[in-house]
C-alpha cells in the first residue's frame, strides 16, 4: 500500500507534482509545507498520520502539500532533496525551512518556529 492509497485529502492537505508545483505551493497566498517523500520510505510512513493532522489543525495558517519523488523528480532535484522524508516550506515563493527526516513529536514545535521566525502567524 502507498502513502497516497491512505491519504485523506482535504482542502488544506493536496498532492502536488512537477507541472503544477509553481502554482500550487510557490504562488500560493499561505505559506504550503510540502512532504517530499517515497512510498519505499518507511519514516515517511511514520510521518504521515502527523502530517494528515497537523494539516487540519494548521487550515488557516499552512497549507500541507505531497509530492512523491519517485513519480516526479524534477521538482526534488531542483530543491536539491536527497534525504526522505524532506520537509520544506515555502511563503512568498521562496523557501524558508526545512526539515530533513523530521521526528514526529517534533513536527509541530518546528512548524511554530518557522512560522513565527517569518512573521507567518
């Protein structure tokens, strides 16, 4: 089973690929966390029923994006993402965080962090 096959989706929790990654997560008006991960990754699967709900709890601040570096690879290659699971985030179309191999109990202290660094809350 794939991370995708499990994934409930909902407004603040997308995938996102090559060809719309500049207009889902760099144009976008909140800053977007994107999950770059693999479905061979055993902490990515660790990571995901984190990820599923922060992205509830974050819904007005943070949209959480997925993005599967096995289906699509220009995207990670051009962010240089050579460790799974990377966590980056992006505000105003640059990157200002990220995480590599994140702990799950330290995912959301780190979400804060980042946010209140960058005036994001």
């Amino acid at each position: 089973m794939q991370v995708n096959d499990v994934i409930s989706t909902h407004e603040n929790l997308f995938i996102v690929g090559d060809q719309d990654f500049a207009e889902k997560v760099l144009q976008s008006p909140l800053p977007v966390i994107v999950d770059f991960w693999a479905a061979w990754c055993p902490p990515c699967r660790n990571l995901d029923p984190v990820y599923q709900q922060l992205s509830q709890q974050y819904a007005s601040k943070l949209r959480f994006a997925r993005l599967d570096c096995d289906q699509h690879t220009q995207v990670p290659a051009h962010y240089r993402v050579q460790g799974m699971p990377t966590l980056i985030v992006f505000h105003n179309g640059r990157e200002i965080a990220r995480y590599i191999g994140p702990q799950p109990r330290r995912l959301q202290h780190l979400i804060d962090q980042t946010l209140a660094e960058h005036g994001c809350v």
